[in-house]
C-alpha cells in the first residue's frame, strides 16, 4: 500500500512538472465548461446544473480513457516500468497507484469546475458537495477501471488510441453527454441504458437538477462500483511490464466483461424502469427560470420545443 | 550486509531458453561463489541477458534449475529482491524525475535501504541531485542506474553490460566503483562483451557463445591453458612467405594480412631471438615489432573460430 501511495505522489509530482499534462488536466475541462455553460445553458440556471453535469462526466472520462489508459501504455513502450520490475513491488502495487493518482488529481480539476462555474456563470449550489464527491469517486473509480483495463489489453499506443477513440466517441455522442439523451431517438436512449457513461451523466444530473440523493442512484451506483471492481482486477490480472510481452485473444475477449454490469442495468432499466427519468431532468431543465413567486408547472412532453424557447428567453 | 559463506550465492544447472524457433540458453552450467566478480563474457545473442535476467525473476527458463541466494527467483520473487540490486542494459526512468527522487522512490520500496546522501557521493551525482533524469549525459544515467542497483545495500548485484556505450574514461570510473564492491564483499555478476572489462575485473569468467558456456575460469587460467601463446605482430622491409616464418624456433603459427605478419609464439623471447637471425640471414629489415600477451578473445577465437566482435 505505501508503495502505490509514493507512486502515486511521484506521478502527480511529474504531472505537474509536465506542461502538456497541465493543460489537459486542468486547463483543458474548463473550456468544456465554457462551452457547455456559456453557449448551451446561457444563464438558466437549473440549465447550468444540468450541462455541468455533463462537463464533469467528461472530465472524468478523459482522464480514465486519455489519461490512465495512455499512461501505462506510454510508459510499457518506453521501458520505464521494467526498472520499476526490479522492485519488490507487484502489478497491484502499480495499478492501485495509477488509481490513486488519477483520483488526486481528479479532485481538484473537479474543485476547479465548481468554483469556475459558481463565479462565471453563478450556477447555484443546489447540490450537496457531499453527494458530488462521492458519485465524483464511484465514477473515477468506474472509469479508471475501463481505462487501466484498455491500458492492459493493448499491445500498443496505436492499439491503445484505436480502442480509446471508438470507446470514447461512441459514449460522447451515445450517453448524453454531448447531446441530452431526451433529444435522441428511443431506441438511442434504449441502447443508452447499456452504456456506461449515461448512468454517470444522468446521476450527475439528478442529484443537481432534480436534488436526487444518492439513496435514489443506488442501482447506478452500485453499477459503476461493480464495473471499476471488475475493471481494476482485470487490469491487475492482464498487467504487463514489458512491450515483449503479448496478450492473447482470449484474454482480451475476457476483459470486455467489465462491462456486464450495465448490460444488466441497460435489461433492467429497459425493461422495467424506463427512460422517464431522464426526460424528467431535462423537461426541467428546460423550463425557463421561474421569477419570484413563480411555481413551476408539470411538463406537457414538448420538450424539443420547451428546450428551444428556454434557450430563446 | 550477510553473504553465503558455506555454499554458492548462485546456482545455475542445465539452464535452456527458447524464444520461439532461437535458442537461446542450451543448458548453461556454472556457479557463483560469495564475494567474488563473476562475469558472463560473450558477444551479442550469445545468452548473457537471458541468463542474467533469468536470475533477476525477469524471465523464466524453459527447463533448468536457478538458485539465487538460497531461493528459486520465479518463487519468491519478493524476497529475492530485497535482497538483490540490479542494473539492466538499459534503465529508463521518467523524464521529470530528479536524481534525489529517484534514489527515495526505489529505496522506499525495500525493507532495508542505503542511505540516499551517501549514494550520491558515491557515484559522483551529489551535484546533479536536483536534475531531472532527461538533462543527465550518457555516463550520469548509467552511474544513476548503478547507484540505484545499491539502493538496498545488496549482497549480490548483477550488471548487465554496466559500460556498454561509454567512453574510455567513464568506463574506468566504472570499473573503479565495480573494484570497489568487491572490496566491501558483495557478490557481483556482471555481463559484457569487452575482453579488456572482463579480464579486469573478473574473479573469473564463464564464456558464452550461441547459448551454451564454452569454458569456464580465471582470466589468467583460461588464457594460460590456451594454445594461442604471445602474439607477435610485425613488419618487415621484404616480403617473406609465411610458412618460413612458421618454421622458427617457438613459433606455432603464422598469418599475413595487409603487409603485416602476425605470429603466435610460446614462448615470445626464442621466437623474437630466431626471427631477428633469419631476418639478417635473408638480409630483410625488421620495421615495426608489437608484443601483445594472450587475451580471453585469443581464447575466444581458439574456441569458436571467430572473434567476439564478429
């Protein structure tokens, strides 16, 4: 445990001596935060709630998939983990340390974003910073699990960038985190509920929006720990300190079962819950700002149209 | 610091490694005993690093047995390494960590460790302990890998090819710091392909040639129970036809190349004394005389028929 946890310092020491890695750290998810809250939600403020939600997926997303999943690989090709090799360290030792690292430095990117959003676009804090910390660390874990799992199965970066793109843009532009689910067709949203990064998006969004508390998120919860679970064994099990050493097909086929915890959730929510939680959140989100004494009325399922003349107010 | 005092430090028997179709260990024997320099002498893919990496828990044989202090390094790999410091051919750390940094990381990780300020002045890093590892020369990162194979003052140390890419005067800094282990009675392995290393340094010297140990001794053993005898290498104003040479006193061969003539003789002085009569007896000149004592590549070159660089 003291091993991974000096790791991880060091890896967070080289981050920040690292110009590049700055920028993608911490500078790079404040302009998704720019976007989103300036041009998207433009001044509604249950809309700022929603859309940071987003931009908080993303962030952990990317340091999982661009962050994790690059980094062992990066540092496997060039030879530097066979010096760690020689140490009586295991692969545990190294995989935790990379979770770790990417945690710490996850927090305060996400602090970051907070305070940005708070002071630039005033988004209210209607939300338990409690409750966000804790989905905030069942996500990383989630992700940092998929991405140390790719990081593992991959002989190569070529191999590494090949999966982390077809990954990534399938859940950017398929979960709700560029283009709310509501929007998409059904059987979009249908196959949205096998996916990984709607259940953190959506989560994100409930507790903002709809002031969920994560007793209402368990099963998404649940999901997310029990896929980061099965993702950090994976990548303990398949780890490999040399490029020489190749992984088989079979191993790799294996690894994709990471994600059978959202299958059972996408069954589940398909065939029991349904998709109206989601459209919940966003027919509130797109309700124009209430004026003083205002209450809100119930959603009339216009919500392509509500969502347009929210943003023309 | 404790060393085996009743038995090898490392065990090696009928040793084999395949890498697909390329074998590259055919049942490699030998021993290593406490406190001495033992080197694996051979040319590129003769084995060497298989072998040394083999010992390190690197990599496992394909048949064979490997005893390294007392324990089977694919057994207890942990406690092997507490107990072992190594150097690979090539040690890469990342490019933002500093010297300082690197020393206190990898001491962190054993049980027992050396004292960091001590290393630096050891291996010559005290100045350059703030720099980062991607600003440090050729020769810094190569004592900075040697400062990190001492991290957990340990009783064997195994070096592969410690020198390999250095200049002269580094390579000698090396040595000094490798004379210096055997001094303060650390068992030390050390792989290269350099005669001039191994017969410096070596207590003794296992050959290794297409993955098998050709021989097996002291430097001055295995050149003295060589053939090959004192080489004489000269020119002379004439030509003379190398069979006359052969027939002088001492003389056991005799090759020519590029105009010069070069003998092997035991012993060089009758042979060198017979050389000047028959030269005067033919009215040639002697120009040019070069003595050089038999070297392990003589050795080498007897065994295989070919020379290590080759």
């Amino acid at each position: 445990m003291m091993a991974s946890i000096r790791i991880a310092l060091m890896s967070i020491r080289l981050v920040m001596r690292t110009k590049a890695a700055l920028f993608f750290t911490f500078l790079f998810p404040l302009l998704f935060l720019f976007v989103y809250l300036g041009f998207f939600a433009r001044g509604n403020p249950d809309a700022d709630l929603y859309y940071f939600g987003a931009v908080v997926t993303l962030t952990i997303m990317g340091s999982g998939f661009w962050g994790l999943g690059m980094q062992s690989v990066m540092q496997r090709e060039r030879g530097s983990l066979r010096r760690y090799r020689l140490a009586p360290i295991g692969p545990g030792s190294m995989v935790l340390s990379s979770l770790l690292a990417n945690y710490l430095l996850g927090l305060p990117t996400i602090a970051l974003l907070v305070v940005c959003a708070m002071g630039f676009f005033h988004m209210p804090l209607r939300f338990s910073l409690l409750t966000l910390l804790v989905l905030v660390t069942a996500g990383t874990f989630a992700f940092a699990g998929f991405g140390l799992t790719i990081s593992s199965i991959a002989n190569t970066m070529q191999e590494a960038q090949v999966y982390n793109n077809v990954i990534w843009f399938g859940l950017l532009f398929l979960s709700g985190v560029t283009v709310p689910l509501p929007m998409l067709p059904q059987w979009i949203q249908r196959f949205a509920a096998f996916l990984p990064a709607t259940y953190l998006v959506t989560s994100f969004q409930a507790i903002m929006v709809k002031r969920e508390s994560l007793f209402d998120l368990g099963a998404e919860l649940l999901a997310l720990l029990v896929s980061g679970t099965f993702g950090l064994l994976f990548a303990w099990k398949l780890f490999r300190w040399e490029k020489e050493e190749r992984i088989s097909r079979r191993a790799k086929l294996l690894s994709v079962t990471f994600i059978i915890p959202f299958l059972v959730m996408g069954t589940w929510m398909n065939a029991h819950r349904g998709l109206g939680a989601w459209e919940e959140t966003f027919s509130l989100m797109s309700r124009p700002p209430l004026a003083a004494g205002q209450h809100a009325a119930p959603a009339d399922g216009n919500l392509l149209e509500d969502f347009e003349n929210s943003q023309e107010t | 610091m404790s060393n085996h005092n009743n038995g090898a430090v490392v065990r090696v028997e009928g040793l084999s490694k395949r890498y697909g179709d390329i074998e590259a260990l055919r049942g490699i024997t030998f021993q290593i005993l406490p406190g001495e320099v033992f080197g694996l002498l051979g040319p590129n893919g003769a084995g060497k690093t298989t072998t040394i990496e083999i010992l390190e828990g690197l990599r496992q044989p394909d048949s064979g047995s490997v005893t390294v202090c007392g324990m089977a390094p694919a057994q207890e790999p942990a406690a092997l390494k507490e107990r072992i410091g190594a150097q690979l051919q090539a040690t890469v750390l990342p490019d933002k960590i500093r010297v300082e940094e690197a020393l206190e990381l990898f001491a962190s990780f054993y049980q027992h460790s050396a004292s960091i300020e001590m290393l630096l002045e050891r291996f010559g890093l005290a100045e350059k302990r703030r720099s980062f590892f991607e600003k440090l020369s050729g020769g810094q990162k190569q004592r900075l890998a040697l400062a990190l194979a001492l991290v957990n003052d340990p009783e064997l140390v195994l070096l592969d090819e410690p020198t390999v890419g250095l200049d002269a005067q580094l390579r000698r800094d090396i040595y000094a710091l490798i004379e210096q282990f055997r001094a303060e009675g650390r068992t030390t392995l050390l792989t290269t392909h350099y005669i001039e290393e191994a017969e410096r340094l070596c207590d003794r010297v296992a050959i290794l040639d297409r993955g098998r140990v050709i021989t097996l001794g002291t430097p001055r053993d295995l050149v003295e129970s060589s053939g090959h005898g004192t080489r004489l290498e000269v020119r002379l104003a004439k030509p003379v036809l190398p069979s006359r040479l052969m027939q002088l006193d001492a003389v056991m061969d005799c090759r020519e190349a590029e105009g010069r003539y070069f003998l092997h003789a035991q012993p060089p002085a009758p042979a060198v004394a017979a050389l000047v009569r028959f030269l005067e007896a033919e009215g040639n000149a002697l120009l040019d005389l070069h003595i050089a004592q038999p070297t392990l590549e003589d050795v080498f070159v007897e065994m295989t028929g070919r020379r290590i660089g080759d």
